[in-house]
C-alpha cells in the first residue's frame, strides 16, 4: 500500500513540474522529508529551481541548500548573486555553509560578507580560520548553552532564546558566565526537574569533549566509541566552541576509510571525494598510474629470477606450469595479513609496541595456513599433471612435495611481510595504509620466485 503511494505521489509531482505548476508542487514537498526534497529539486533546471526555493521560507530554503551538493550551491550562488543567495546563507548550518563559503573564491567571499548579518559574519570566518582535518573545521555553533547558577525553568527560557535547529537540541551545555563549559545537560531533565531545581543539581560533568586542534579522525572516534548524537568542543581556555555532530562524524569515518581503501590498493587519494560517474576516466588514470607504474617496473626483478633459471625451466617444464599458483597464494595471505594488521591499527586494537605479539600470532596463522595449502596443492600438482612426461631422474610425486614445499614456505613469508609492512611504515611515520596490496603483491612475488627456485635447485637439481 505504501508502494502504491509512492508512486501515485511520484507521479503527481512529475505531472506537477511538467506542468510548472510550483504553487502545487511546494504544497506536497512539505510534507516530505527534505532529502527526498533536495533529490527532486536536484533534478530541476537552475532557473526553475530558483523560481521553486521562492515558494520556501528564507529558513526553508537554507534547510534545502544545506543538503544539496556543494556544485549545485555554487550554481545557486552564481545565479542568485551575492546578495540574493545571503538570504539562503544565513540560515544555512553553521558548519555546512563554511564549506561553501571556503570553497568560494577570495572576490566572492569579499562580495557576500556585506549582506551578512553581523553575528553570521563573525562566525563563518572564524570558523574558518580552523584547519579543515581538525574538530574546528568540521564543529558547529548551532547548540544551546545555559549557565549553571540557573534555575531549571531559567534554563529552558534561554534554550528558547538560542533557538537551535530540532536535530541539536537534545544535549544543553552547561557553562559559566564565561563560556567555561562545565558538563552538559538534557532537554528531557530539564523539563522533568522541578522548575526551581539547580541546573547544578541535574549537569553530568563526566562526559566526553574534544579540543578544536584535535584531528578530525580522533573526534569521530570518540563519538563512535561512546555512541553520542553530538560532542562539545572546547578552546584552550577551556571555553565551549562548538559542537562535532553525529552525522558530521560519520562522513569524516567514511572519508578517512575511502582514502585508506585508495592508498591500500595503490591509488592516489583525491583531494575531494568524487563519485565514480563524476569523474573522469584523466582523472582515474592520474590517481592509479603512479603506484602500478612503479611496480611495474620494480617488477623487472621478477623477470631477471624467472631469465636466471631459464634451464630449469626447460628441463622441467612443470615448475612454469605451477609457478601463477604460488605467486597468487603467496599474494591472497599478504595481502589479507597485511588488511587484517591495517583495520586493527585504525581501530586501537594494536599498536607499535605489540609488533613481536602481532608477527608471533600471525606466523602461528600462517603455518596452519600453509599445511592446509601445502596439501592441496600437493593433490593438485598430482590431479592435473599426471601421466605428463618428466624426466626419468625425476618423479611425479617428489615433484608434487617439492612444489607445495615450496607453496607452504611462500605462505609463510607472505604473511609476515603482510603484517610486518603496514607496522614498519607506521615506525617510519608514514600512513600504514600506504603498505599498498599492489607493494605487497609485487614483493612477495619476488620473495615467492627465490623460495621457489631455491626448492626446485635444492631438490631437483
């Protein structure tokens, strides 16, 4: 039945906009939630949704503009002008329109600051003196304070005073006449108290903070780890700054994992995150050529293992049949150690200071892993090459030894040099995540190729 709604409803609006009629248009749309508004409006010629954001109040639209991708609030910008698109600013969130207002260029920045309101003003480019990847650049001011000699029914009039947006009222700060943030508070004790009850009597002051220099990174971490809607932020004077909220956190812990996921697979992060559709096939080239290109070219060792054991090959012409086996086995483990090692680290498990425990633990891992490897490629050596001709000196099932010796040994060192990369890096004082699967591939193909040259030379020869 809900379906069937939808859809009736879907058709409407798409009757609506062909018919331009934007009076009956707006009328449904409010009563929708606004991401499903922003995606419809996304669709919108410029000039048509300008002539739809007209039948909005100035705190609708700024609603709407904060949910719409950052092109399209350029676009908006550049046709409303300064002066027309200010009305949309100022009722922006605090935190999302300092993205756009940093995003603009210096003379634009100079010709929208006139029509701001001064306290509008004061805020965008004071947060925007904060570095982007710290609580500062992504905190902000839209949160309700009270102080705490207040009585409760004191306290719930200043919240109505600071008017902060529905989605933020949930946590009141409680601060001194000087800012000082002492603990916070809820809307829900506050209405519960007794309208004379001290807000002292009711602050939680053991509670999670972050400081406005702290990496970014760190502050999501707290809000995850302690499951909070927002978390204050103060200065070093102790004084409340902001606020990071929930959803703000979130975005920074995809970001940070997208560029993580990037360098591990050997591709260069962007600056900005693009969607796949929105960038170029240049641009995939430039971000991914430099890592592959590299290896490929460290990869000429490989080749100059495989030229030096050429007569090997030509008198058992075997070992080049089995050789992809143990490259690709050699290169699944690395590079699952090395994951394993890398997702730990993000998330706190581990540390430099564990590295003897992790190589320990994983050397336990990798020699369960290369029995159970070591026996099916045995079984497999046997399966597809029997009845193959080989030299008289030699047989079938010593081959098939020394081949999953040679796979067992593989695993082994794959794995450690897996795990041991991202920490090296780490000591180093590099990012672990730049232990890319393509590095990881590329060396333990070489490190692959000796063991199994060395076992084939050792064995049969």
């Amino acid at each position: 039945m809900i379906t069937v709604d939808t859809d009736q409803r879907n058709m409407v609006i798409e009757g609506l906009i062909a018919a331009r009629e934007w009076e009956a248009l707006v009328t449904i749309l409010k009563k929708m939630p606004v991401v499903e508004v922003v995606e419809i409006l996304g669709e919108l010629k410029d000039s048509d949704l300008i002539d739809v954001l007209g039948y909005f109040s100035e705190e609708e639209q700024g609603y709407i503009v904060s949910d719409f991708d950052l092109e399209l609030q350029l676009e908006l910008f550049e046709k409303l002008g300064p002066k027309g698109f200010a009305k949309i600013f100022v009722q922006m969130a605090s935190d999302l329109r300092v993205d756009l207002y940093q995003e603009l260029d210096r003379e634009d920045q100079l010709k929208l600051l006139p029509y701001l309101d001064k306290k509008t003003r004061e805020n965008v480019i004071r947060l925007s003196s904060y570095d982007p990847e710290t609580a500062g650049g992504i905190m902000s001011t839209d949160f309700a304070t009270i102080i705490g000699d207040m009585t409760a029914a004191q306290a719930i009039e200043k919240v109505r005073s600071d008017a902060p947006s529905k989605k933020m009222i949930y946590y009141v700060y409680v601060v001194d006449r000087d800012m000082k943030l002492h603990g916070f508070t809820t809307l829900k004790d506050l209405i519960m108290a007794e309208p004379d009850t001290s807000i002292w009597e009711i602050v939680y002051k053991d509670f999670a903070k972050a400081e406005v220099d702290e990496d970014r990174e760190s502050v999501a971490a707290k809000i995850e780890k302690y499951d909070l809607v927002a978390i204050p932020v103060i200065n070093k004077y102790g004084q409340l700054a902001g606020i990071v909220r929930h959803d703000e956190a979130m975005e920074v812990i995809q970001a940070e994992q997208t560029e993580d996921m990037e360098k591990f697979m050997g591709i260069v992060p962007a600056e900005e995150g693009l969607d796949y559709p929105e960038t170029t096939v240049i641009s995939h080239f430039r971000k991914r050529i430099t890592w592959v290109a590299s290896l490929a070219i460290i990869g000429v060792i490989s080749g100059m293992i495989i030229h030096s054991f050429e007569e090997a090959l030509s008198v058992l012409i075997i070992l080049a049949l089995y050789m992809p086996m143990v490259a690709d086995s050699g290169g699944n483990v690395g590079s699952q150690a090395a994951t394993v090692v890398i997702r730990a680290m993000a998330l706190g498990q581990i540390s430099l200071k564990n590295w003897l425990m992790i190589l320990l633990k994983e050397a336990r891992i990798a020699i369960l892993l290369s029995f159970v490897l070591g026996i099916i490629a045995f079984g497999k050596v046997l399966f597809l090459s029997w009845g193959m001709d080989v030299p008289d000196q030699h047989n079938l099932y010593f081959l098939a030894f020394g081949i999953a010796l040679a796979l067992s040994l593989q695993v082994v060192t794959s794995t450690l040099i897996g795990a041991s990369l991202p920490l090296l890096v780490k000591r180093l004082g590099g990012d672990p995540a730049v232990a890319a699967s393509p590095a990881i591939t590329t060396l333990v193909d070489i490190t692959g190729l000796l063991i199994y040259f060395g076992v084939a030379t050792l064995m049969f020869f």
